[in-house]
C-alpha cells in the first residue's frame, strides 16, 4: 500500500537540459560530452548555493528537481543561474572545441510524485515534451549560441511577464507548442544573453 508520502503530490521546480545531436556522437565521445554537461550544470548550481533534490540522468540530458524556496525563487533560475550555465559552456567551448556541448534546457514548475521506482507525473511529462521540441531544436540551429531555453506557458506568465529585474519579457517567443493528453501546452523560447534574437518568429 503506498504511503502517503507516494500518494500527495509535492510541488518542485525543474531544471532539464539535453545535448544537441548527442546520437551522432560515439559511445567513446559520450561520457566526455555527459561529464561537460554534467559538470557545468552541478558547478553552475553550486555556485548559487542550490541544493538538487533528485538528479534524473537522461543519457544525454538531465533533470534536476529543486526543492521551492524563499532563497531560490524561479527568478533566480532564470536571470542569473540558466545565462551562467550558458557562459561556462560558452567558456568550455572555446577552450575545448573538440569536447563543445551545446544544450536546450528547460524550467517548469508543478506537482510530482514518488514511488520505490522513482518519480512521475505531470511535471516531468512537460518538461521532458518541452525538451525535445522540434521546434526547441530548430531554435538551437538557428543560433551559435551555446543554449537555448524553453520555459512552460505558467512560468511565463507567472514570472517572465512581469519584468522583473534581470528577465526581459520581449526576449521570449512562444516558439513550441506540445500535447500532453487532450490539452495542448505552449513553451516560450529564449537565448541567454541575446535578447533580441526573436525579431521575427521561425518558420514553422
């Protein structure tokens, strides 16, 4: 019987990122480009003093659930810790251009669930379907950026739409739409430190 730890859902912020065109890679490449991607990101955490609840490896990505607080507000993740990851892969890549990563990531925020096997639920499935967006990964083509961002519609308007400091509404675009169940959902698109790259939308 499940406790009730396993039956109420708990609310967490994920942070998700994917490597581009990981499946051209080798399996001799791999855990070079899995230890960049893993390393910035954890580095990237650290350095804001953020706690991972869960770490769920991907292969060639990552979700991390972060535990909600006063001390890490969505806002954070977004004007301050998602541009530095950006910039320490930009960093890497100049340094080390036969190991360069480039990531899509994602925010979102919701309800989650844990079980002996793990954790599920509607949260996972958005981000997850907002990750692997084709048009998330055209985003990705289209810039010599080293990340693109994809942020659900809630966190949009929820965060982005009122300007607060460091977070430019106008540099996001509602680029990705996706479909979890019956209902469709909307991500808004992103590139740290370029805010005016969504002058004109991209092709569909």
């Amino acid at each position: 019987m499940a406790n009730a730890y396993t039956r109420h859902p708990v609310y967490r912020i994920a942070l998700g990122v994917d490597m581009e065109g990981s499946t051209g890679r080798s399996n001799r490449e791999k855990p070079v480009l899995r230890d960049v991607m893993h390393d910035a990101l954890i580095e990237t955490l650290a350095a804001h003093a953020i706690d991972a609840d869960r770490i769920l490896d991907r292969g060639d990505g990552v979700i991390v659930l972060i535990r909600p607080s006063d001390r890490v507000p969505k806002t954070l993740l977004l004007e301050s810790v998602v541009p530095e990851l950006s910039r320490a892969l930009g960093r890497h890549n100049a340094r080390f251009p036969n190991s360069a990563v480039r990531l899509r990531a994602v925010v979102h925020a919701g309800e989650v669930h844990f079980d002996e096997h793990g954790q599920f639920g509607e949260l996972l499935d958005v981000a997850c379907r907002l990750l692997d967006a084709p048009r998330l990964k055209l985003a990705l083509r289209e810039t010599a950026a080293p990340l693109v961002l994809v942020i659900s519609d809630e966190l949009y308007w929820s965060v982005v739409h009122h300007d607060y400091e460091g977070i430019a509404a106008p540099s996001f675009a509602p680029l990705v739409n996706i479909r979890i169940g019956s209902a469709d959902r909307r991500g808004w698109v992103h590139v740290p430190d370029e805010p005016r790259i969504w002058q004109h939308p991209l092709p569909h």
